[in-house]
C-alpha cells in the first residue's frame, strides 16, 4: 500500500511540474507577443486584427 502512495505522490509531482512549466511557457509566448507585435505591424504594415 505504501508503495503504491508514493506512486502516486510521484505521479502528482510531475503532472504538477508540466502544468506549471505550461502555464510559465504561456505566460512567457504572451508577452513576447505583446513586445513583438507593434513592430510586426510596422514592419509588414499590417492592420492590428491581420498581425493578431
């Protein structure tokens, strides 16, 4: 019984790490798109809803 809870624990543990590793790597995709894309728009003078 024993076994199998650490099992688990383990189990959690690294499901727990790639959820938060994701929403880190969302966050981070997020706000580069926020700093890239005014010069998106002036590079290929593109309307905002298109660079989107």
């Amino acid at each position: 019984m024993r076994q199998l809870e650490e099992k688990i624990s383990s189990q959690n543990k690294l499901i727990l790490m790639i959820l938060i590793l994701g929403n880190f790597v969302s966050l981070i995709s997020e706000t580069v798109m926020n700093v890239a894309l005014p010069s998106i728009i002036s590079e290929f003078s593109v309307s905002t809803s298109t660079a989107q």
